[in-house]
C-alpha cells in the first residue's frame, strides 16, 4: 500500500508544481490586485479557491469511494470474527483491489490537471 500511495503523492506533486508556476502565482498577485480594488480578499479566495478546491475534492472522493468499496468487500467475504489465516488472505485482496483503484486514479490525474488549467485560463481576478 505503501508504494500506491507514493505513487499518488508523486502525481499530485507533479500537478501541483506545474500549476503553481503556470498559474498559482499569477493568480495570487491577481487576488492581491482584486482585494486592492475595494473588494474583499475573502470574497476573491471564495471565488476561486473554493472552485479549485472542488475540483480536486471530486477526484480524492473518488479515489477514496474505491478502496472504501474494496474495504467493505473484504470484511463483507471475511464475515464476523475471522482467523487470521482468513485475514491474511484477504488483505492480500484488499491490496490487490486498492492497487487498481491508485492505477485507474492515477489516469485521472491528467484530466483533472487539465479541468483546473481551463478553469485557471478562464478566470482571471482582473
């Protein structure tokens, strides 16, 4: 499991490098600029914080609703109080199960990538 979850990790960092040099920083100056034009520094982080921030939650949520379903699937087939034999064959399942969801995860990635670099295109604070 150790090795799925760097390999998530080792994908968001990528995106998220990319995004903070092709946008992040232009849009922080931007929200700096549209606080200085008597709106309000919250209402310009609401704006397009919270769009970014859901973005990214809809694919974490998806990830997470995947190995949740392997969890219960496992406990599901190992019933109340299993041996540990029985326990030790099932998480070998459930690692199986959870590498597939990191795997389809992992190619959703370059769709979410794109979704938050057409919303970064197309909203700009000034």
């Amino acid at each position: 499991m150790e090795e799925q979850r760097k390999r998530v990790e080792d994908h968001m960092t990528k995106i998220v490098e990319e995004i903070d040099k092709t946008y992040l920083r232009r849009m922080q100056r931007d929200m700096h600029r549209c606080a200085a034009q008597c709106y309000s520094l919250f209402f310009c982080l609401l704006l397009f914080g919270y769009n970014i921030y859901n973005i990214y939650n809809i694919f974490q949520n998806r990830l997470q609703r995947c190995i949740m379903e392997c969890n219960d699937n496992v406990k599901d087939k190992m019933g109340p109080n299993p041996t540990q034999i029985t326990v030790d064959r099932y998480s070998e399942e459930f690692e199986k199960c959870a590498t597939k969801c990191v795997d389809s995860y992992c190619e959703l990635l370059p769709t979410m990538e794109k979704t938050m670099k057409i919303f970064f295109t197309k909203n700009a604070f000034v």
